[in-house]
C-alpha cells in the first residue's frame, strides 16, 4: 500500500513540525513523525527491533533505513486499523523521514506528491531556537533531547542535512517542489503554504 504525502523539507528548528500540525488542525492530513515512533519503539517493544533502535540511540547514531521502514510501516498500519489516519481522505505528512537519497528508495510506500522546502534561514537563529526550546522544555519538567543542549551537537545534525537531506530533493523533480522563505513570521510562512496548497487543489479539480 502505498500513501499520498507532502513532503516538508527544512533544517532542525525550521518549522516543518509546527507547520505540520496547524495543515492538521486544518483538516484532511495526518502527522506521523519518526523520532515518536522510534521513541516509542525504544520504550516499549522487546523484539530485537526494539533492541536495535535502542542500541542505536544509545549510540547517538542513526537508525538503519530498513529497521525505519519496518517501524513507519508498521505505524502506519496500526493508526489505520485504530481509525486514526483515513489514506483515503488524508495526505501523510512525514516528519523526519525520508532523510536522504537513499531513504526516497527504501521508503517506496510514500507517494510523495508535493515538496515544500523551507530555506532562506539563518544557521545560527535555527541553533538558539533550538537550545531556546530545550531549556524551556526542562524549565517545564519536560525531558529534553540532549543534543538540543549542545551547540556542537546541533550544529552537527544542520550539517548532516545540508549533507544528506537537501540533495535529496533531486529525486522529485522541479515541478513538485515548492520553495518556502522560511525567514519570514511564522503566519507569513503559513501563508505560503497555503497558497501553495490551494494551488494544487485547484490544478487537481482540473
């Protein structure tokens, strides 16, 4: 089976997350982020799936692609069979994956329809928003991912995907990507989108 999606491409503390839930408060999509069912993996399955994801963070490494295939998928499976993603009626918007070239391939059961990649941001304001959101998650009681607490650490990951996850936008060809200027306000980047979205309703209707 394979799902309708709209990609959201940007760097950590972009915004692909907060614009992804306000497209779900609208109506007619459905959020499914990896790191939450990772997490969710790790904390809970005993099979040696789970003990390779939770070897993996342990590791601070990446997850192999197959192991995130088999844990998206299945995700996905039961949030169907729960009633809470209707493919039907619902775009997918992935969070977190795909992450690179190689993921496009591997995660064949996305039929990713349109990209919005959000650029025009400043590396160094992505960093303080990102340390800015983990202090205040701790000040909250909320735990925090330990590299969201290390400049370095997350200069890292910004480097990883202008490495890895920007080159793979070639795989879906000009005509389904939409730039986005993530510089502007956060209703103004909304606003895009939107645009973007309406546009192709309308060219679909047609």
């Amino acid at each position: 089976m394979r799902f309708e999606s709209i990609l959201f491409i940007a760097p950590p503390g972009g915004g692909k997350s907060t614009q992804g839930r306000r497209q779900v408060e609208s109506g007619g999509y459905f959020h499914k982020s990896s790191g939450d069912c990772l997490r969710q993996i790790a904390e809970k399955d005993q099979s040696s799936l789970g003990d390779r994801i939770r070897a993996d963070q342990a590791a601070n490494r990446f997850t192999a692609d197959q192991d995130l295939k088999e844990v998206i998928y299945q995700a996905l499976a039961r949030d169907i069979i729960l009633e809470r993603y209707s493919p039907s009626s619902q775009y997918l918007l992935p969070d977190g994956f795909p992450r690179n070239r190689a993921q496009v391939k591997q995660l064949d059961f996305l039929d990713v329809k349109q990209v919005l990649y959000i650029t025009n941001l400043n590396q160094e304001a992505l960093i303080d928003r990102i340390l800015g959101r983990a202090h205040q998650a701790k000040l909250n009681g909320v735990q925090a991912r330990l590299e969201d607490l290390d400049p370095d650490k997350i200069r890292k990951r910004l480097g990883d995907y202008y490495g890895q996850t920007v080159p793979l936008l070639e795989k879906y060809g000009y005509r389904k990507i939409q730039a986005i200027d993530g510089s502007l306000k956060i209703s103004e980047v909304s606003a895009q989108i939107d645009q973007v979205i309406l546009r192709r309703q309308s060219s679909v209707k047609k």
